[in-house]
C-alpha cells in the first residue's frame, strides 16, 4: 500500500511540474530573418534528419553535407529516421530543444512531416525540405524545398522508356517497385506511369511488386514473371538500379535480354556497367553531391538575408543516361 | 533408444495401438498420425492448386525457380531448427547473413578460396557470441539475440561503411551462385539439398542429435544423463552461424555485390519456416524434413503470388492467415495425439 | 541477513532503478542540453507513447507469454483511426479504434487460451495478418487525413500536460492498481508463476489470457490512435520495428520473461531507461549505426546485470 501510495504522488509531484514548464512558443521565423539563437562557439549548426540510413543513397547524402559543412567551418548535425516517419518528428523535436541553427529533413511523409515542421517554425527555428517535399499545406513553415521530387525522378525514367519503345502504345510493361507502404516508393511508380502515359499512350501494365530494393529478392521475382509471362515482356522498370539490375540478371540467364528493354533509376555502380554493357537501356541520374551542394547554396543564401533560388535558377538537372552518356558519368553511389 | 517425455492424455488412441507399431501395415490411421501432416498436406493442397489453376506453375523450370529462391533461406533454416529444438531462439541469423555476404564480396577481390572459407568461420564466430551468452551465461535467447542482431548490423556497416560492395569477377565463384548442374539443377538447390541431407543425418542419427531433442524436450533428464545444456546451445548457435555464413556466400556470389541492407526480415522468414515445419518452441520436438516442408510451403506460396496476380498488400493477409490456419491443424493434430497435454 | 546482503537482495529485484539513476547521472555529465524543460518534456512525450504500449504487453509478459504482434497492431490501428476520423469525425478515431482493439486482442488470446497454440508462435502468425490488413486497408501506402482538425486530439494538453503524457499516467495507475488491489492481478501472477498450479488452484486461466491480450491489443489501439493524431497520417508499416523494442524495455525494466515477476513502476522506468538512451544518443549525434551497436551493448550489459544480480540473490538464500 506504501508503494502505491508513493508512487501516486510522485506522479501527482511530476504533473504539478510539468503544467508549471508549460510555456508558450517564441516568436515565429519570419522568411528572411536570421534571429536564430547563435550556436556554441560561434559555430553554425545545421542539422539533417535522413529518411534512412541501410541504402546507399541517403549513406551518400549524408557525407556529402558533412563534406559540405566542413567546407563552410559550420557544424553539421546528421540524425536518422530509419524509415519511421513518427521518430523523424520525434528527431525534429529534439533539434529544436538543441536550438540548431538549420533544420533540413528529407521527409519519409510528407503530410506527417507536417507537425513537425509547424514544431520547429513556432520555436524561430528555420526548416527547409530537402531531396523530398512536404504537402503543399504545410509550406508556409519552411523558407523552402530543394531537390526533385519522386515523381520527376520516376517520370525522367518513364520518357526514357518511352523512347527505348518509340513512344507505341500497347506494350507489355512489368514494375519492380522498391518497398511496401511508403510514399517514396509509390511517387516514383506514379511518375514513370504518367511518363508512359503521355508519351505512349495505352500500355498494358502486366503486374507490379515490390523489389524491397534487393537484388535477390528482384531477381526472385522476374524469374517467376518469366515463367508466367514469357515471351509477353516487353519491357521491365526498375524503380532503383539495384531492382533493375536483380531483374537483369533473371534475364540474362533467360536469353531474354535482347527482346526485353530495362530502364532503371538512380545511376549507381550497379546501374551504370549495365548501361555500358547494353544490358541496361538506360536510367535516371540523382547526384546526392550536386544537390547537397545546391541546398547549402542556398542555406549560404539565406542566412545572408537574400531569398532563395527559384527552381529555375537551379544547376541542378536529372539527365537520362543511356548508352551514348553513359561514359561521362561517375557512379552515383 | 530415445528417452522421450510422452503424455498420453488421449486413452481412446491408446487403446487403438492393439498392434506393436513396427508391425502396423502401412493403414490411413497410421498416416494420419505422422507428424507433419498437416503441413504436407497444405503443401499438397497449395501445390495442387497452383498446378491447377495456372498454366506455368507446374513446369520444370518453374520448380527449379522455387528450390533455387528458398535455398539461401532454406540453408539457414536448417541451422536454425538445431537451434529451436534446443529450446533457444536466433533473432540474429538474418544480420549474419548479410555480414558474411559482405565478408565474402570483399574477400573475392584478395583470394577466391578464402572467400569460401572465411565468411563461414565469420558466421560460425558470430554463433560462437550467441552461444556464450545464451549457452554459457543463460541469457534469455529472445532479449539476447535481439541485442547480438543489432551488433552485427552495426559491424556489417563498418565492414561496408554503408557502401554495397562489389565482389571481383570470377568465373568459379559466380558457379556458386549462378551455375546450373546438368545445364538445368541450379547450384544453390544442389547445396541447399547437401545441407538438408548432412543436417536431416546429424539430427536424426548421431547421438548428438539425440543430445540436442533431450536437452530442448527435458532439460532435467538431460541434466541426469550429464548432457551439457552449455556445450549443445554452443555448438548449435554456432553451427546455425556457420550456415548462415554458407548461405552467404550463395547469395554473394548470386549477387556478385552484398549491401547492409540485406537480410532485413530474414529472421521471421527462418522461423516462418521452422515453425511450419512442426517445431514447437518449447523445445524437444521438430525434424529438418519438418523445415523443408516449411521452406517449401514459403516458397511454392511466394510463386503463386506472381501466378495467380495477388497484390503486394494482400500477399501480407495471405500468408498471415495460412500460417495460422497451418498452426492451429498442427496443434490440434498434436493434441490430439496426445503429445501435447 | 546482513546489511550489504539486504542491499544485494533488494538490487537484483529492482536492478532497474539502479540503472536508471546512473542514466540520469550521465545525462547531467554528458548531454549538452538534457535538463532542459523541452528535452524533458520531449524525452516524457516519448516515453508516454511507447509506454502505453509496453503497459499493455506488460499484462501479458506477465503471464508468462508474449505478443510479437503489438507493433502491427499499432500500425493498423493508426490506418483505422485515419479512415474513421475521415468518415465519421474526430471524436470516432479514439473509439473506433477501441472497439475494434476488442476483435485483434480476442484473436490472439482465443488462439492462444483456446486452442493452445503457443504464444510466441500464434502472435507470429497474428503479425502478419494485422499488417495485411493494415496495408490493405489503405491502399498500400501511408494515407493522410482529410481532416484539418486531427492533430487536436495529440496537442491537446490538459491543465498544460500534452494529454499523451496525462493518458499514460493514468494507464499506469490504473494497471498498477489492477495488479496490486484486485483479484485479477493475484491471478495473473499466480498464472505466471506457473500455469498449471494455477488451474488446479481453480483459476480460470483461459479468461485471464482472454483479458490481458484484450489489454494488450487495447494498449496498442490507443498508441496507434495518438500516432495517427500527432502525424495526421495512417501508416501500414509505422510499427513493424517497435515490437522488440517494446518488449525489450519490458525485460530491462525487471518483467521475467518466465512470468509472474514484475510490475508497472519498472515497466515505466525500463521504458524511460529506454528512452533516455535513445535521446543522448540524438543528442550527440552518433551515426546511425553506431546508435545500433550501442543499443546492442546496452541490451546485452542489462542483461548482463540482471544475470549477475540473480546469481547473488540465489548466493544469499543458499547461505539462508
């Protein structure tokens, strides 16, 4: 009875406390001010809350903007999401009672990024959306978004199949997409469906599964497409190399690459020699290094006070490669 | 002999065994009380139905698909059973995996032979920390492995520094993977098949085997009869290790390539396996036929998703409900045996 | 007994609390800004919503069972609580999900009480039809609420507590009363201490696994509805990797995993012990995969700990 009873007011005790902590936010940040608590030392910190650290991209985004940080003598603040949109507004909350200077984040979600940003913009931190955007709605809490979205990524692959079909329509297509229940994921498969759609018209979408963005799991899958599908293939999109290239393999050990034309997306180390070697038509190019080096272009913008770049202004373009590129492009990843 | 704990709760069974069971000829009673048949049958059933309703199911390529896809799982799972039988579990095993993939890819570009050998003594090593602690200092398996899961994880990502790894061209070691017997057996279900015949003979006729059902099914007993809990839970995790380690080395050389990012799941797919296979995790009961049931099951059903056009969000539901529906026959077959009270 | 072996005694049972009070001290020496009132109140935020579900599995550890299906369980429940707040408003996104919480908890105890199929394995086999159905249930990907008002039910605070944290105190008083003043929770430690003395004692074991899973699937219901509410998105996969995590503050908090030892003030303090760890760990910046190989140590070191402790106990009742 003690125990309980002790424990009934400590917890009385604790919420007399926290209702005494309540207080309300500062003053909100305003698009061009830089009234943001200085860091330690003097130093800026900018902080980056990746959407997940196990595949190579995001791995390649995050030492770019160290490199980029290091370069500018600024602090750089890299936390992981691991793929839970819930702990990315759990990291954003816990940057703001860090007080950074800067808080980027690739959202997993973009609606439930939303809260999140809201967070930090009622506490004068300034937040930008980077490599992916949040909903429309919850624009008026960032000073803004750099990078392509899923859906241009997923399109640039769509046009360049379309071309490797010569924009005909009624083609049997199959989509090896990347994981279950994520946005990302679906944005991309709707940006190369629209693609096809305005380039060729009506196309026979034969199936679509998720490639979990793993080769053996990929290849599992195209081999059992083979079987049911066969000599129907046209055409195989991969919504990332390394899908695209799981399938490649279940092919060339079929003597279906002739016939079939593989398109992927990303340009990475698997992508690339696949190009080279023709198996691959070809594939969306995304340098993690260009767009790190043009957020921070615009991070430089705007603690100078100036507004930031419009999309137009951008250097920052998703080339198609193909067999005719190909050589003048390093591995993405 | 061996000593088996036996409950026979159901006296109507009983007294149906008027006939010494060696000399029972070969009736439907005497098939319907073999273990596993509830699994067997769900695998008849489903295989017969994907044969049936689709054109290119029963083909023989299509088949060959299927032992090749659950080989590299099938490997592993086979470690693993040893593992359950004993009474402990291996959330780590999919982690292993992915380490000794990773080993494996970086070794081929310094020699070919070590790249064989290596990731298995790497996986085998992992075993071993499983082993002392959940042998050893009795940790709790589930907890424990739980913890050496996110260990590997990390060193597989040191090992990679987040970077796949692409293994070096090799004309032998791509075989592994990549190669076809006779121009049409895959390589990988030749190997899986080895392992299923040398771990089906270790389980079911060397005394260690016997060792590893007493100490999972009575552990006092087998406390008697001075077998050692440590040193059976230690050389099991080890052993489950070491294939795991095998099974990386298959899926490098398929792959050519290994990333952290694999083997994310593997577990649940492992014991998916296992338990379809009538391993009960209270220890002392199971087979390896039991898990290449299980491994099949997953398999053939995997196919029929593409065969028959499921969706990706109902392949989920699917698989959740023939689990269950697999279990609860099991059960209530095993009850009904009366080897379960 | 002598003073120092009292003091072992006591340690090896409430292992947790020792712990704790060393995360708080290294809290002080090494986080920048830890007792600050927003990393406080952060770090309590958190620590509420994995705490309402560790209650919930608490109920069922403590039998001696476990229930690796909580995680999807919260998932399908934020997808519910999603499409409820869309068809029939804010209020419904709590209740809907409460109700239907009544349906996913008798699955898994009717299978387990019922049908005898072993927890571990049932609650497997339960995981993947609850994230099946989560995923078909929106569509295979996150879905977003049309409704502008459904981060009210998340933000609200009561006399200034965020109402997570006010909902998790009273669900810890609530179970901590439950077990310490009732019948039912004599029963539940009789039933984890061993099952079949406890049938034979006259206990109705099927009706308590009956109940604890109904609570534990209560538990998860109301996470998923608050998950829902803070994102304003259903998300099919949101709790496929806090089910160990869960069960893992559970065990570190001091719940036997054999059953029949523990209760509700280590369950909080292995959660917030959790917790701690994972916001110095923010806080420092570690990369990623050091946070996991740190995560690993620390699981490994508790149990450690535990285990020692245990040794001790067992020492000093030998010398009895």
């Amino acid at each position: 009875m003690k125990k309980f009873l002790a424990l009934v007011l400590s917890f009385i005790l604790l919420l007399s406390l926290l209702a005494s902590c309540s207080g309300k936010g500062e003053t909100p940040v305003t698009k061009n001010s830089s009234s943001t608590v200085a860091a330690k030392d003097g130093k800026k910190t900018i902080a980056y809350i990746t959407p997940d650290s196990r595949s190579p991209f995001p791995v390649k985004y995050s030492s770019a903007w160290k490199e980029e940080c290091s370069k500018r003598d600024w602090e750089a603040v890299i936390l992981d999401g691991a793929g839970d949109a819930a702990k990315q507004l759990s990291l954003i909350e816990s940057l703001v009672a860090q007080k950074v200077d800067m808080i980027c984040v690739t959202p997993i979600d973009s609606t439930a990024i939303g809260s999140g940003l809201k967070i930090a913009y009622d506490a004068g931190i300034p937040t930008m959306t980077v490599n992916a955007d949040c909903d429309e709605a919850f624009h008026k809490y960032t000073i803004g978004y750099i990078g392509t979205p899923n859906f241009t990524f997923g399109y640039r692959s769509g046009e360049c199949m379309a071309e490797a079909l010569g924009n005909k329509p009624d083609k049997n297509i199959i989509i090896c997409s990347l994981h279950d229940g994520f946005q990302a994921s679906m944005d991309i498969v709707d940006g190369f469906k629209q693609a096809i759609k305005d380039k060729c018209g009506n196309v026979n979408y034969l199936d679509e599964q998720p490639g979990k963005s793993d080769k053996a799991i990929s290849q599992a899958l195209m081999e059992d497409w083979i079987v049911k599908y066969g000599d129907k293939i046209d055409a195989v999109f991969g919504a990332d190399d390394t899908v695209a290239v799981g399938c490649i393999n279940a092919l060339k050990a079929n003597n279906m690459l002739g016939k079939v034309i593989v398109v992927g997306a990303g340009g990475d180390g698997d992508g690339l020699p696949a190009i080279k070697n023709g198996e691959m038509y070809g594939t969306t190019y995304q340098s993690a290094a260009a767009e790190v080096s043009l957020v921070f272009e615009n991070i430089e913008l705007y603690f100078a006070g100036k507004p930031l770049q419009k999309e137009e202004e951008w250097k920052m373009e998703l080339p198609i490669i193909t067999k005719d590129n190909v050589d003048g492009y390093e591995p993405a990843y | 002999m061996i000593i088996q704990k036996q409950q026979y709760t159901n006296l109507h069974a009983d007294l149906q065994r008027t006939v010494p069971e060696h000399q029972e000829k070969f009736t439907f009673r005497k098939l319907m009380r073999t273990q596993n048949i509830g699994t067997i049958l769900i695998l008849v059933l489903l295989f017969a139905a994907c044969s049936l309703t689709t054109e290119t199911f029963f083909k023989f390529n299509n088949i060959m698909n299927i032992t090749r896809q659950v080989s590299m799982v099938g490997i592993m799972a086979c470690g693993v059973t040893f593992v359950i039988i004993s009474g402990s579990l291996d959330l780590s095993i999919g982690q292993i995996y992915m380490l000794t993939s990773i080993v494996a890819c970086k070794l081929t570009h310094v020699n070919i032979l070590l790249a064989i050998l290596l990731p298995i003594a790497a996986g085998a090593l992992c075993g071993l920390l499983n082993g002392v602690l959940v042998g050893y200092f009795r940790l709790h398996p589930l907890i424990t492995t739980m913890g050496t899961q996110s260990i590997f994880l990390a060193l597989g990502y040191a090992l990679s520094e987040g970077h796949p790894i692409r293994a070096a061209e090799n004309e032998f070691f791509r075989q592994i993977g990549q190669g076809n017997i006779l121009g049409c057996i895959p390589v990988p279900s030749l190997i899986f098949a080895l392992i299923v015949a040398f771990t089906w003979f270790l389980l079911k006729k060397t005394t260690y085997g016997r060792k590893v059902y007493l100490v999972g099914g009575n552990p006092e007993a087998a406390r008697f009869s001075g077998f050692s809990f440590v040193k059976v839970t230690m050389i099991n995790y080890i052993f489950a290790g070491a294939l795991a380690g095998l099974s990386g080395i298959v899926v490098c050389s398929r792959m050519m390539s290994g990333v952290p990012s694999m083997g994310t799941g593997y577990e649940f797919q492992v014991m998916t396996a296992v338990i379809l296979g009538g391993v009960s995790f209270s220890g002392g009961k199971g087979s390896i036929f039991g898990t290449l049931i299980g491994m099949l099951i997953v398999g053939v059903l995997n196919n029929s998703y593409i065969q028959w056009g499921i969706p990706s969000s109902v392949q989920y539901f699917f698989q959740g409900v023939i689990f269950i529906i697999a279990v609860v026959l099991d059960t209530m077959h095993e009850r009904k045996l009366g080897l379960v009270s | 007994m002598k003073k120092k072996q009292k003091l072992l005694l006591w340690l090896s049972d409430n292992s947790i609390f020792f712990l704790l009070s060393i995360i708080l001290v290294l809290a002080a020496l090494v986080g920048k800004s830890f007792y600050t009132k927003a990393n406080l109140m952060l770090l309590l935020k958190e620590t509420s919503l994995y705490g309402i579900i560790a209650i919930g599995i608490t109920f069922v550890l403590l039998l001696g069972f476990t229930d690796m299906s909580i995680g999807p369980q919260v998932s399908m429940f934020s997808v519910i609580a999603i499409l409820a707040s869309q068809r029939f408003g804010l209020a419904s996104m709590v209740l809907s999900c409460v109700l239907l919480s009544i349906i996913s908890g008798l699955l898994n105890g009717l299978l387990v009480s019922k049908v005898h199929v072993v927890p571990f394995i049932t609650t497997l086999g339960t995981m993947t039809v609850f994230k099946g159905i989560a995923l078909i249930l929106a569509g295979g990907k996150p879905i977003a609420s049309s409704l502008l008002t459904v981060y009210d039910i998340y933000t609200y605070e009561l006399l200034g507590v965020p109402i997570s944290i006010v909902v998790f105190l009273i669900f810890l008083i609530i179970a901590a009363y439950l077990l310490y003043f009732t019948k039912f929770g004599l029963q539940v430690y009789a039933c984890g201490g061993n099952l079949e003395s406890a049938k034979a004692a006259g206990i109705n074991t099927d009706r308590i696994t009956i109940i604890c899973y109904l609570l534990s699937a209560f538990c998860a219901s109301c996470a998923g509805a608050f998950y829902a509410s803070r994102m304003g998105v259903g998300s099919p996969v949101l709790g496929d990797n806090y089910t160990l995590p869960v069960i893992a503050s559970c065990v570190i908090g001091g719940i036997r995993s054999t059953g029949g030892k523990g209760n509700f003030v280590k369950t909080f303090c292995g959660v917030l012990f959790m917790q701690i760890i994972y916001n110095l760990m923010a806080m420092s910046g570690f990369d990623a995969y050091t946070q996991y190989f740190v995560i690993g140590v620390v699981i490994l070191g508790v149990l450690f700990l535990d285990k020692y402790t245990e040794k001790v106990q067992k020492i000093n009742l030998a010398q009895e």
